[in-house]
C-alpha cells in the first residue's frame, strides 16, 4: 500500500502517561458492541467497519493513538489514514488486553 505509515507501538504505561497528561486522543477502533462492554477510560470510538480518516474528531493538537483488542485493527486504522501529514501513526501494543494484563483500569458498561 502506497500510503501506508510506520506504526509507532506504544506500551499501556506509556498509553496511560500521554492520557493522563492530556497529551493523546485515544481512539478505540473495536465495534461499537465491544466498546459498550469494555473501555479504556477516555477512548473515543470509531469502529474499523466504518473508518475514515475525515471523520476523526478533532484532536486539538493532541496526539492521535488508535487501540483495539489485540493490535491488528488499530495498525489497519492507520494506514488507512495513509499519507497525510501529520497524521495518527500510533497504536496501543498489544490493545486492551495488553492495558489489562498491564493491571490498568477499565469502564465497563453503557
């Protein structure tokens, strides 16, 4: 793919420092049906099934850190925000299950 970026992996410390310091927009690629169930704390959801880079919310100069439950779908979400600069080039290693085995909190729930 012509447009594909680097995928720069970030570990769930490191998730969790960047959200704490207002630093990331965290963007939980899942459907919407799994997001319901589990979260990470202020991750905003927009399913893979649906995705396009345009209809990202706004990131006020955040950074843009996509996750979904293992990693395969969140390094998909961002190649296909291709070559746009700048643009979301990282994902959450290992997704949510890596933040839970990490020992980090979850919401669960509507």
């Amino acid at each position: 793919m012509s447009g594909a970026r680097k995928t720069q992996d970030l570990t769930a410390h490191e998730l969790r420092a960047g959200l704490a310091a207002s630093e990331i927009l965290l963007i939980d690629v899942r459907e919407p049906d799994e997001f319901a169930l589990e979260r990470i704390p202020g991750a905003v959801n927009v399913p893979l099934s649906t995705f396009s880079s345009d209809a990202l919310p706004e990131a006020g100069g955040k950074r843009v850190v996509f996750h979904c439950a293992g990693g395969k779908r969140s390094a998909s979400a961002v190649d296909r925000c291709g070559a746009a600069e700048p643009g979301p080039d990282a994902q959450l290693a290992g997704g949510i299950a890596a933040w839970k085995a990490a020992g980090l909190p979850t919401d669960r729930g509507v």
